[in-house]
C-alpha cells in the first residue's frame, strides 16, 4: 500500500513539474461565433444611423423645396397666424401653439401624478405590490393610442362641458385631448423616474433615517434630488413624446389652424394637421404637399432641441456614486 501511494506521489509530483516548465499560451484565440455577433450587431447600429440620416436628408430636401417657392416668405412662416395654404397663408404659429397648448396641459397631468407614482413605487410600495403595480400601470403605454382619442371624444370633452358648460367647451377643445395625452405620457415618466429613484444608494436612506428624518422627508429632500439627472430626462422625454403625438390631437383637438390660448376651443396641432392634410387629394411636389415637410422639419427640430437640452442636464446634474 505504501509503495502504490509513493507511485502515485511521483508521478503527480512529474506531472507538476511538466506543467510548470510548460509554458502558458497567452495568443489571442480566434473565436468566430463572436465576431459574427459583434458585426452583426455593429451592421445593425449603422443601419439605425443611416436610416436616421436618410429621414432627415429627405425632410430637408422636401422642406427646402417650400422655403425657396416664391409665394412662401419666411418671416411670415415664423410670425404668421394664418395657415391657410390654398390661399398662399403659411403662418406657422397657430399651429405650433395648439402644440405647446395640448403638450402644456399633458404635462400638468403627467408630472405630478407621475412623480407621485414614481415616489410610491420607490420608497413605500412592498416588492410584491411593485412587481404589481408597475407592470400595471405600464400597459397603459401599450393602448393604441387612437383608442385614446376617441376616449378623450366620446368621456373626457363630455365631462368637461358638464363642468364648465357646453357654451364654453367646444367638441373638439385641446383641452381633453391634453388631458388625455397626460394619460398616455404617465407611464413613461412614472416609469423613468422609478428607475432613477429606486438607483439611488440605500446608504443615502439610511444615513437620513439614522438622522431622524421621515420617510417622506428622505424621499422628498434626500432620493429625489440624488436622482434628478434622470428625473429631468423623464420630464424631456415625456414632452418630446407630447410634441409629437398624432392620432389624439387628430381626433380630438380640432381639423382646423386657430391661434387662440383658450384650451376650450378647437386648434389644430401639427401632427393633426400633418395626419389631415397628408389623407386628402394632394398632388406631388405641390406647396401643399411640400409644407408637410416643412412642418415635419420644425417637429424635428423641438425634438431635437429637447433632446440636446436633456443630455446637458443629465450631464449637469448627474451623481456619481461608489
């Protein structure tokens, strides 16, 4: 038995040994399943780059193309009140209002429910009721959103002349499909900021509860303020996705340009107006049709405009924590 064991003793003690003068092979090896995923993947982002581009090469041609007709004067496009193209009127400021009017009133609903939402989820809701509530309220977002717009024209513009009178309310009014679209908006703006809240460290919590302070005193002076950068990017986002909702303000905001502030009254948004003029008898390369584009060109812009103003602020108030 002594003699096996000392068999066994030496040849593990040479084999040992021929692996230690064996030495490591550090090169690089070829694994061809990964590159393919890895071009696959790059081919798919510069697929999304070159469509992006070749959507706003196409806009900008088409929108060019009603800036240099002789009949279009461009300070009357940004200070004009009348749209009215068959009679060579292009003032984009009607439109652009009912806009920010129903992107207004949107937003007055979603930010405040939606933060409270989100508050909720973070600090007080169990696990249970998270893995409840959230997924639930998040299938408002998956709603057809023309389901919306006959919600916002057959229950909310009838309840709102109920209140306010049917006088004072129009049937097509910004207001309801505001009211609307601040439902459609909740979930994502919940969502987000959920997100960003429930990232903050449990060591913050913990040091404003060992302070004495309140849960709601934590939630409202500590975790909020930690998760602002992406709080701030919820609220942009929610109001890019209120700039250029289409099928609510189709149905419910109004089918003509009106410049008035009064949210009781019917006013045409651009995606509405985009959606109307686009579904008539229109001929190719016409003014009508080449202000579509030129109206598509000013949506990309806000967006933009808000997108860029989203990643400064992200940037601005982002915190970093080890």
């Amino acid at each position: 038995m002594t003699n096996q064991t000392n068999t066994i003793i030496h040849s593990y003690m040479k084999m040992r040994k021929g692996a230690a003068e064996k030495p490591f092979d550090l090169r690089k090896r070829p694994r061809p399943a990964e590159k393919l995923i890895q071009g696959f993947l790059f081919a798919c982002g510069a697929l999304s780059i070159l469509t992006t581009l070749g959507i706003v090469y196409e806009l900008g041609k088409e929108a060019m193309l009603f800036f240099r007709n002789p009949d279009v004067n461009l300070l009357e496009f940004f200070t004009g009140t009348k749209w009215q193209p068959q009679i060579l009127e292009f003032g984009i400021l009607p439109l652009l209002n009912a806009t920010l009017m129903t992107s207004a009133v949107a937003m007055l609903i979603a930010i405040p429910l939606g933060f409270s939402v989100a508050i909720y989820l973070s600090e007080y809701a169990s696990p249970k009721a998270r893995s409840i509530l959230k997924p639930t309220l998040e299938v408002l977002a998956g709603l057809p959103t023309v389901v919306y717009g006959y919600f916002a024209l057959t229950f909310m513009t009838p309840m709102l002349r109920s209140i306010f009178g049917q006088n004072i309310v129009q049937i097509y009014n910004t207001a309801s499909a505001g009211l609307v679209m601040g439902i459609l908006i909740l979930p994502l703006i919940s969502s987000m900021s959920e997100d960003a809240l429930s990232a903050v460290p449990s060591s913050l919590r913990e040091a404003a509860y060992s302070l004495g302070a309140t849960k709601l005193e934590t939630a409202l002076k500590i975790v909020f303020p930690a998760a602002l950068s992406g709080i701030a990017a919820a609220v942009i986002v929610g109001i890019s996705r209120a700039v250029g909702e289409t099928m609510i303000v189709a149905i419910a905001a109004g089918a003509g340009p009106n410049f008035t502030f009064n949210p009781f009254r019917s006013a045409e948004t651009m995606t509405g107006h985009i959606v109307r003029i686009s579904g008539g008898d229109l001929s190719y390369a016409s003014i009508d049709y080449n202000s579509i584009f030129a109206i598509g060109l000013m949506l990309f812009l806000i967006t933009l405009g808000l997108n860029i103003v989203s990643q400064r602020i992200v940037r601005r108030f982002r915190e970093v924590y080890e």
